[in-house]
C-alpha cells in the first residue's frame, strides 16, 4: 500500500483519526494493546510520518482561524468578540474565514490550512456540511480543531454548543402556555446537529403537552431569502395557519415580522413569535421580540480557550469534550 496516511490506518483498523494520532505519539490517552495494535499496523504497511507537515507544527504563525458559515447573523459577531477577547491575551492573531453555506468553499479552506498558515481553527460548519473526510484529513495533519455552535458530533474533539433541545422545548412549552392551539417551526439546514436538536426539543414539547404533530408544522426554509420569504408566507396564508411560530434561525424571525405586515396579521394577537435571536435591535422591534438568546460571547471564549489550551501542549488534540453553555428566553411583546 503506497502513500499510506494516518486516515488510511484509522480506516484499516476501525479506529478514529484522532485514536491513531494519538497512538503514534505514544499519547498516555491511549491504551498500551490500542498503541501496539496502531503501530504494528503502522510498520507492516511502512507508514512514514510527513516531517513537513510536523515542522509547519512546530514553526507557530502566532495566528488561528475561525471558520464561520455566515458574519451578518449577530450570533457570530458576538462569538468572534469572545474568540478575540482570549486571542489577544495569548498574543495571537484571528483570521476570519466565511463559507457562505457552501461545503466546497469549507473544503477549499481546511485544505488551505495544511500548509501551516494558522495554528489552529475554530470551525461552526456549514448548511451544506454532512461528510467529515475534509475535517478528518486536516485533524491528520496534528491541526488542533475545536467546533462551536454548528458542530461535527462524530470527530473527537471540544465541542462548545449550548442547549439547543432544551431551549426550543422551553420556547414550545412557553407559547403553548400562551394558549397557542398551533405552534410551527421554521428552520434551515436540517441537516446540522443544531437543527435537529431543536426540532427535537420542539417535537417532545408538543407530545408532553398532548398536541398532536403533523410533519407541515415543521417548515423548512431555503437559504435564498425571496425564497425564504415566499415559504413562510405561503405557511401563514393557509386556513389552518400557526398562531405561535419558533423561528430555530435569526434571520428568519424578521423575514416573519415582514410577512405578517404584508398580510396584516398582528403580533402577538393573530401570531405570537419566538426566535432564537441575538440581535441587540430585538428590544426596539415593533412588537419587541421575544427571544432565545444564545450565549455566544462566552461560547466563543469557551472555544478560544479550549484551543489555546491544546496548543500550549504543542502537537496535543484538544480534548474530547462537550462544553453546554444554556440560553435565556427573554419574553417581550411578541408573546403578548
């Protein structure tokens, strides 16, 4: 077997990349039967170490990443605020790298980061991601990578995230509370773990509380915002339209408030409404609105933080931990 990499022997053994790596550097993490088994492997097939990529490692640029799948949500403002806050204490630079929702632009950039550029990444993935072997194969090269927000369930790493189920359980059992007899859930991207956990959240709301689930009162909205906007106008013009609507992403709460002014429909007193939502100009909406508002600076910390920490142990990954910082549900006028 020619080329022989650390993913190739993770796939032969069934093991993780992360387990193999850390078995080659005869990491006190893994088990002696687990290390001889990588190395036996590692000698039969000849897998040599790429001492470039080791010495781009130890050649620090002072400089990490943050990949992020959007700026405009206020969500990742805030983030990059907490990320900053910790980097410029450790004397680091902050690159901002943007996917724009695309898989192909994520793939283009972990593969750019190979080279040394940056020392390590923080990633919040995009609406496209589903694969790993992009991610897998920059974990390879001994990048430390730590997820926040949008994360990656399956590779071993820090994941810093917030409570996605229990918040929208808490926003459902809240506008159910408010006498809603129809609550709908607008989202993207149903692939990615925040979305599933908040429909989740939603749906175990709804049976704890006896209302009944039909698969249309999850609506899920298309990326591009006409379309975006004609979804959820088509859902609110129905007979049997929602009186409470969860809205899983910001910008889906105001493209909300638009179409109900486009059909006259008042909030909270035809539709009350709840996002997930950091935007400071919530207060001063007309209604205000009533949000989950994430902690995203002190995500963004936690993330730093948990980088930092494996970069100071040199070529160590961090650790393999989920870090859940809760939200808040701040009720204003949009819920009456």
């Amino acid at each position: 077997m020619s080329n022989i990499n650390i993913r190739a022997l993770a796939k032969e053994l069934g093991l993780s990349v992360g387990t193999v790596s850390k078995a080659l550097r005869d990491s006190h993490e893994i088990s002696a039967g687990t290390k001889q088994k990588v190395q036996d492997l590692a000698r039969k097939l000849n897998y040599i170490p790429n001492p470039y990529a080791s010495s781009l490692r130890r050649r620090k640029s002072k400089t990490i990443a943050v990949v992020l799948p959007e700026i405009a949500n206020s969500f990742f403002s805030l983030a990059i605020d907490g990320i900053e806050a910790v980097a410029v204490e450790k004397g680091y630079h902050v690159l901002i790298y943007l996917t724009h929702e695309s898989l192909l632009k994520e793939e283009a950039i972990l593969q750019d980061f190979q080279s040394g550029r940056v020392d390590g990444v923080l990633i919040s993935l995009s609406g496209q991601t589903t694969g790993t072997g992009h991610i897998r194969d920059l974990y390879a090269k001994d990048m430390p990578i730590v997820f926040f927000d949008r994360v990656c369930e399956d590779v071993e790493t820090t994941k810093v995230i917030t409570d996605d189920f229990e918040s929208a359980y808490k926003a459902t059992q809240y506008l159910i509370g408010k006498n809603c007899k129809r609550v709908g859930f607008l989202g993207m991207s149903p692939g990615l773990s925040i979305t599933i956990k908040r429909m989740e959240g939603y749906k175990k709301a709804l049976s704890d509380h006896q209302y009944a689930f039909n698969s249309s009162d999850i609506i899920l909205c298309p990326e591009d915002p006409e379309k975006s906007y004609t979804t959820i106008r088509n859902a609110l013009e129905r007979k049997d339209r929602f009186d409470g609507i969860i809205a899983s992403i910001e910008r889906l709460s105001i493209t909300t408030y638009l179409v109900c002014r486009e059909l006259q429909l008042s909030i909270p007193g035809d539709v009350k409404i709840v996002g997930f939502s950091n935007l400071s100009s919530a207060a001063i909406l007309n209604p205000s609105l009533t949000t989950i508002t994430q902690p995203a600076f002190e995500m963004g910390k936690a993330a730093a933080s948990a980088l930092f920490k494996a970069l100071k142990r040199e070529s160590a990954m961090p650790a393999n931990e989920c870090i859940i910082i809760p939200s808040t549900l701040m009720v204003r006028d949009s819920t009456g």
